[in-house]
C-alpha cells in the first residue's frame, strides 16, 4: 500500500481513468469539484493522477464509485512514470499550481494587514482555513506555503503586541540599566 | 456475524465497527482484507468499494449504515457529521472537531494493528457518543 519507490526510481502513482456523462451537469460538476479539490494532476481529457499511498487511493477510489453512480465508466490504475523527467515535470506542475494557490492567500492577507484588529482576526481565521484545504492537496509543498503561512500568522501577531505592552514595561527598567554597563 | 473491510483502518472504518457492535452486532466478527475479492462468503462488506454499506451520493460508509439500518438517533447523525468531516473534509457539514479526530486516528493506524485500533477506538466512540448525549440533554456543552 505504501509507496514502493527507492531513490532514483519514480514512485508509484494512482490513476484515475474515468467517463461522466455531459448530462446531467450536477454530478458531472461535483465529480470534477472533488477532483479539484483532491489535487489531482490532469494527465488528458478523463485522466488524472496523484501520488498513490492509502489515502489518495481510497480517495480517488470513492470518486470512482461517484462516478459509476452517476452512469458514468471508471477505473483506478497504479502506475509508474518510464522516467524520473517526467515524474519530476509532473510533480513540478502540481507543486506550481499549489504555489500559485498559496500566492493567492498572501496577497489577501497583504491586502488585508491595514484592517482594525477584528478585522484581521476573522481574516486570518478564514485563511488558515484556506491554507489547511490547500495543505490537504499538496504533495509537494513550495516555498511559497511558508511565505502564505508567514503572511497570515502576521495578521494576528500584530495584534498581540500592543496586549503585551503593560506587561512588557517593568522589564523595560532592569534592561535600560544593563544598557549602561560596559559591554 | 462476520464483518470484512479493507485492512489499515481509519476514521470511517472504525466509526463503522464501533456502530456494529454497538448497536447492530454485538459479537460482530471482523476480518481486514486488503482487496474486494478477499470478503469471506459469509461476511458482510463495509467501506468496501462496490459493497452496500458503502459511499453512496456523498454519504460515508457510516452514514450509509445509519440510513439503511433506519438508526435516526440525532446523537448517532451528530457523530455521523464529524466522521464525515474527518473522512471526506468536503465542508458538507460544520464539523472542527474532525481535522483532531482525524490526526490522532491516522497516527494510532501507524502504531497499532487494525485490531488493536478499533480497541482504542471503540472507547473514543463511546466516549463521543456520550459527550454529545449530554450536550443534547444539557443543550450545551457539558463540562
């Protein structure tokens, strides 16, 4: 069940070859939304892949049988790339749209830094709500999820500062004599 | 009874478990396979892909056991959101209970056997089960 792959060999992946009707729509759109929201790498026109270990596999497994429901044909394949190049532009390609995910989360956490502290409370909460959705697809985190972590625990510790203020002042006179000593 | 589903449980698998011997099977027998084919004759399949007591139409296979087994106790469907929250995480229902339950029930599946998981677990379950009894006697959360 776990992934078989030793260094310099690609791993092993699960892929989804499925049919869904074009009518009627409603089903068709939540397949295609669970897909989305799993991650998955769109190798062609009904084909998608992700990175097989036991959760991703019973996933796309539930998926298949969504789709059989829906009058639909599908069928879970386990699969290796023939070459490390193209495991590695497939896993380029997920992690690019990952990142590009992440981006959106630090620019509206950016954009939301000037708000009064309520404000950046409920922003930061929906966000990290955000950033857990987008962890959940990630197989192969980018730099840019520290950044959109970064960004978002930012909102918050802004706030905290100010609360510490009357805590903070009686240490302030212990410091400012140390100051004067020579160093 | 005999019970099969697929072996390396996990949130759905033992709600499920913990809902046979509860309430439907009370010396339920199971056995852990590893594909379809592998169900014993005299087994009843759950979580399994094509079986009955299955996913269906967006339900996990705990909600699909309590509709079928007409099980309408609101304490069962209160649990049954937060199963289906951990397994699926498709926001259907507001569940923040579940990102916790989850973890732990993926980190107990790295140390335990299945048996010795659904062992732990059947004690969470009734734990949670009686939690949300007495919030929904109290109409709050109880201490």
């Amino acid at each position: 069940m776990a992934r078989t792959s030793r260094p310099g060999t690609p791993g092993t992946w699960v892929l989804l070859c499925y049919r869904v009707p074009r009518e009627p729509s409603t089903p068709r759109i939540t397949i295609w939304r669970k897909l989305r929201r799993l991650g998955v790498a769109q190798l062609a026109d009904g084909l998608v892949a992700l990175p097989a270990d036991a959760r991703t596999r019973e996933q796309l497994d539930w998926t298949a049988d969504e789709i059989t429901e829906a009058g639909g044909t599908a069928s879970l394949w386990l699969a290796q790339p023939a070459s490390l190049a193209s495991e590695r532009d497939l896993a380029a390609e997920m992690a690019g749209a990952r990142a590009a995910e992440y981006a959106k989360v630090t620019a509206e956490a950016a954009a939301g830094a000037s708000r009064d502290e309520a404000g950046r409370r409920s922003l930061a909460r929906r966000l990290r709500a955000e950033l857990r959705r987008i962890h959940r697809r990630d197989y192969f985190p980018p730099a840019q999820r520290d950044h959109a972590t970064a960004a978002v625990d930012a909102l918050v510790q802004a706030i905290a500062q100010p609360e510490a203020e009357p805590i903070a002042e009686p240490v302030a006179e212990p410091i400012a004599e140390r100051q004067e000593q020579p160093s | 009874m005999k019970w099969a589903t697929r072996a390396g449980v996990h949130i759905d698998r033992a709600a499920c478990a913990w809902l046979i011997r509860r309430h439907l099977d009370p010396d339920a027998e199971f056995v852990f396979v590893t594909d379809p084919a592998e169900v014993p004759a005299d087994a009843t399949a759950f979580d399994l892909r094509g079986a009955e007591l299955s996913h269906h139409h967006g339900d996990c296979t705990f909600e699909t056991i309590l509709r079928r087994h007409h099980l309408d106790d609101p304490v069962l469907w209160r649990m049954a959101q937060i199963v289906h929250e951990a397994d699926l995480d498709d926001e259907r229902y507001d569940a923040p209970e579940a990102p916790g339950l989850d973890v732990a029930l993926r980190g107990l599946s790295m140390v335990c056997t299945d048996e010795e998981t659904l062992q732990h677990t059947g004690s969470v379950f009734d734990g949670l089960y009686e939690f949300y009894r007495r919030a929904m006697l109290l109409g709050r959360e109880p201490a």
